[in-house]
C-alpha cells in the first residue's frame, strides 16, 4: 500500500516536472512564427546564398568554426518545419508553399556552392567534406530528435538558443555545399551522398515537427476529400520509409566493419606474441567479400603447427572463415634479406640521428649569438669609457643595456637598447641629441633610448 502511494506521487511528479503546458504560446502564435519562415525571396535568398558561401569556405579549408558560423546563418530550418507544420494540421496549400520554398532554397544552396568550388584553388577533399559523405541511421536519429526540440522549442515563450542548437546538430548547410563540390569535381558519389543526407535531414526534421504539432494538439484542417487526404498520408510514410531505408543498410555495414576491424586487431595483438618473432605489418581489409587478413613477421619463422593453431584461434574472435596470410621468411633461412632489413633499419635510424643533430647544432648556433649578443652588453660599457671621456668630458658614468618591454594592454613585447647616463653639467639639447647619436652608432645599434640621471 506504502508502495503505491509512492508511486502515485511519483507519477504526479513526473507529470508536473513534464508538463509544458504553462510555457507554452499560443497555437495560432506558433503557426504564423513557422509561416514567416518558409518563404525564400529577398533578404532571406541573400541570406542564403552567403551562408552557402561562408560554409563552403569551412568545407573547403576543413574549418569547423567556419561552419558552425555558416550553420547558425542559414534560415533553412524555415520551410522544413513548414512542412512537417502543414502535415501535421492538414494544410496542404502550406505543404506546397514549404515544399516550393526549400526546392528554391537547395537550388540555390547546391549552384552557389557549385560556383564556387569552381573557383577556388583548393580542390582536395577534406575531413570535414568526406564527413558528409555517407549518412547512417544516427543521422537519421540526430534529424529526428533535433526536430522535436526544435517544434517544442518554436511551440513555447521560452525559445532561448534551441534553434540555433538543432541548426548546428542536424547540419542543413553542409551536405548541400558538399553536393556542390560533388558537382565542381565531377565526383557523383560525393553528390548523392551528400544530398542523400540533407534529404534525411530534411524528412526527420519534419516529421519530427509533425510528430510534435500532433502530439501538442494543433487544430486540423478538415480535408474535404478523405480521399485525398489518405494519399497525402500515404505519400508522407512512404518518403519516411524509403528515407530511412537505405542509412539503415550503411550503418549495419558499417558496424560490422568496425566490429571486425576490432576483432582482428585484437587476435593479433593477443595471439601474435613469439619470442624473436615481430610483427612488422597487418592488413586487415574489410571490404566484402574480399576479407582477409594478412600479417608480416620478421625475426623466426614460426612452424606450420603454430599456423594452424592460430586459425583454430580465429573462432574465439567471430574470424572463424577469414582467410589469414603470414608473411615471413626473415629467419635463419634467409640470412642475407635480414641483414638488408638490419641495414635498412640501421639507415633510417643513422639519417633520424643526422637529422636530429643537425638540428641542434642550428639551435645551439642561434643560442650562441644571442649570448654573444648579451656579453657584448656586459663589457661594451668599459670599452666606450675610454672615448666618451675624450669626446665628452661632462659624462661621469655610463651604463648600456638591452630590455624588453611589455605593453599592459595588447601584451606587445619589444626590445629597447638604453643607456643610463650622468652628466657633470647638464648638455645643450642639440649636443645631447649628437651624443645620443654618437653613442648609437659606437655599440653598433639603430635606436637608443638616453636615460639620464
């Protein structure tokens, strides 16, 4: 009974911790803030385009700050919550607008960036590029939940930085900039993948806005045709489905590779250990159905016994029918090719040793002229006495050094040569200034700052 009551008011809890009733604005509110971003005309396009320009920079020079930047520009979000809006209350005339608007949007996106990847300079594929190459399931995940915060967030008074956030992580820009240089380069695996995963991103995003509008109650239109309205039904579930399909594959293949990508590193490591016996290589190559994995050793051979029992060993791995090459023969049967290996690896280690001592004969070179530099300051004082009091008989001292100086503000650092002087009588300006001068040019340096005491 005790047990039951603590549960009730868990659930009342939860209930009220849940509820965004109190926070939310009002339906018609949502709807009209969703309807003034669909449209692409104007500001907007500009917009647009030079968020297009600004992400491809980013792709292009493997920016991630530079994207982000472009991701936060783009008013993409606008027409595809338009269309999970129009789905979600049955307005198929804001279906269409939204529909129309976001086509305008990717023809613009794709052409801009397809301009300038034509231009540019730098035509290799970078990480950040090849990352929007090949959409899984998780992109499809990332899609979906960014969709429902984005539709909770446009549905309350308390929007804060969410869509800006959902902007970020479902990355709209991206892929279609990506499309775009799939096209400059002629590359259409670059392409489809690309658009492949802004068409995932764009669905989910929606579909979570419809889930979200459903789910919060949103007043419906009434269609006039059920007829009509069952195929829109039909054709929205249909898109989902044959969206989702295809990063589903993609991501089973790509889970098995690195499960057995992981396998086969982990029988190597754990299972090729032999005394003076090294692994000098591995390829592991994933692709179906040409798997296999080949392993290069160097030092004793390992019999044909030991063979056999390391390919009884792959079961124990999930490696059971892969194929396993071992390269060996550097043992005692081919003296001489190891004793090419001992002297190529000699070699290398005489040239990384060359390398390295060359290096710090450069830097004990340069540490050595500024110490130089630094014991001239200790004695360049007694050696110009001499002349200073034949030249300028009213001098009494002189002190020269080098200091380094430190703006407070902007931390800009600079070197002053000084000299700090006492005079008997004090000098005319001009026959101060040909001192200064005079003294500048004795110690060898272009500026001099007199201090005077």
């Amino acid at each position: 009974m005790a047990f039951m009551t603590i549960l009730q008011r868990f659930r009342v809890y939860l209930r009220q911790i849940l509820d965004p009733s109190d926070e939310q604005e009002r339906e018609e509110d949502t709807v009209e803030a969703i309807r003034k971003g669909i449209v692409f005309r104007g500001t907007n396009l500009w917009v647009l385009i030079f968020a297009t320009f600004v992400a491809s920079l980013g792709l292009n020079t493997n920016s991630t700050a530079v994207i982000i930047g472009a991701m936060l520009i783009s008013p993409l979000m606008g027409p595809i919550m338009g269309i999970g809006l129009g789905v979600g209350i049955n307005d198929f005339e804001l279906i269409k607008k939204a529909f129309r608007n976001l086509l305008i949007a990717t023809i613009f996106s794709v052409l801009t960036s397809t301009l300038y990847f034509l231009l540019s300079p730098l035509n290799e594929a970078r990480s950040e590029l090849l990352a929007r190459t090949t959409p899984t399931i998780y992109d499809v995940l990332i899609a979906f939940f960014g969709g429902m915060a984005g539709i909770v967030a446009s549905s309350t008074k308390l929007k804060g930085n969410v869509i800006p956030g959902v902007a970020i992580a479902t990355a709209l820009m991206p892929p279609l900039c990506t499309a775009g240089f799939g096209l400059a380069s002629g590359n259409l695996y670059y392409f489809f993948g690309a658009f492949y995963l802004f068409t995932i991103n764009s669905v989910f995003i929606a579909f979570a806005t419809t889930l979200g509008v459903r789910l919060m109650h949103f007043s419906k239109k009434k269609f006039v045709d059920k007829v009509r309205e069952q195929k829109v039904q039909r054709i929205v579930y249909s898109i989902i489905f044959l969206t989702m399909v295809p990063s589903v594959y993609i991501t089973y293949n790509m889970v098995r590779t690195n499960i057995f990508e992981t396998n086969a590193s982990r029988f190597i490591k754990n299972e090729f250990n032999f005394p003076n016996t090294l692994v000098v290589g591995k390829d592991i190559d994933s692709e179906q159905p040409n798997r296999k994995i080949e392993v290069s050793l160097i030092g004793k051979e390992i019999s044909e016994d030991v063979i056999v029992s390391l390919k009884e060993k792959m079961h124990q791995y999930g490696l059971g029918d892969i194929p396993l090459y071992i390269n060996q023969g550097f043992g005692k049967e081919d003296v001489e090719m190891q004793n090419d290996v001992s002297n190529m690896l000699l070699q290398d280690y005489y040239m990384q040793n060359k390398q390295r001592l060359a290096s710090q004969e450069e830097e004990i070179g340069r540490l050595r002229t500024r110490l130089s530099s630094y014991l001239l300051y200790d004695t360049i004082g007694r050696q110009v006495s001499p002349e200073v009091k034949i030249l300028y008989p009213s001098v009494k001292s002189i002190a020269i050094s080098k200091i380094i100086r430190s703006s407070v503000d902007s931390l800009h650092t600079d070197t002053l040569n000084i000299a700090i002087v006492a005079f008997e009588r004090q000098l005319a300006p001009a026959e101060e200034k040909q001192f200064s001068a005079w003294l500048a040019a004795r110690i060898g340096v272009t500026d001099l700052k007199l201090i005077k005491e």
